[in-house]
C-alpha cells in the first residue's frame, strides 16, 4: 500500500495552523474539509499535474477548491507558520542537514542599508587611450 499524502502525525501538527472556517450566513453547500483540500494541495504540488486534472476519487473537491484554499491560506500566512513549527521540530530533533544548506547574499539584508555596487568605482565615460 502506498504512504498516504497526509499521515496523521503531519496533520496533527498543520491542523492547529490552519485558520477557522468563515462563517456562512446564507447556508450553502457543506465545506470540503481542510485535510481533504491539503491532500489535494500535495497531490497537485508532487505530481504537476493541472488543478482541474485532480481525481473526484480522491475525494477532496474540485482542483478549484483546493487551489482557492491554497490562495487564502497563502493570505492567511498558514505556510510561513506550516514552515517555522516543521523547522523548529526538526532542528530540536536535530534532523537539519546543514551541509545541505546555502545562503545567497541577495537574501541578506546589508547592514545600515549599504548596496554593494556603490563600493564600485564609476566606470569613465571616454577613457583615455593608452600612450605608446
């Protein structure tokens, strides 16, 4: 049998992440369940495959509908949060691989707000040929 997309162990640590459900004060169709959608989510994100293409058998809604809960967990700030506790679970559990890490200087601020290419020396318009 194939490992499921969403163990339990996994959502037990996203579910407290995730925002309530907003209130429905006209009723309306019931909501797919949020570990319904994140299954659709992974299986969208691992295979590439187009969100309409997602399987009705897999039973979590339309492509849209996990695509939508994907867009307002995004507003919501859920993947930043998702992101910090798996980190900070990994690295007390010291499972980081930091010889696997990188860090480009593009991604570091500079330190009181100096930019790089004003170290540069202006290049001159007309430079003086060279005197044989």
């Amino acid at each position: 049998m194939a490992a499921p997309l969403l163990p339990d162990d996994l959502w037990a640590i996203v579910e407290p992440l995730l925002p309530a459900e907003p209130p429905k004060p006209k009723g309306g169709r019931p909501r797919v369940s949020d570990r319904a959608c994140l299954t659709g989510i992974i299986f969208v994100l691992k295979s590439g495959i187009p969100w309409e293409m997602l399987p009705q058998e897999m039973g979590c809604g339309s492509g849209v509908t996990c695509w939508r809960r994907l867009r307002d967990w995004q507003d919501a700030g859920v993947w930043d949060r998702v992101h910090h506790t798996l980190l900070d679970r990994l690295g007390a559990a010291d499972q980081i691989d930091w010889d696997r890490a990188a860090l480009d200087s593009a991604s570091v601020p500079a330190k009181r707000g100096a930019r790089p290419w004003d170290r540069i020396p202006p290049i001159a318009a007309n430079p003086a040929p060279n005197a044989t």
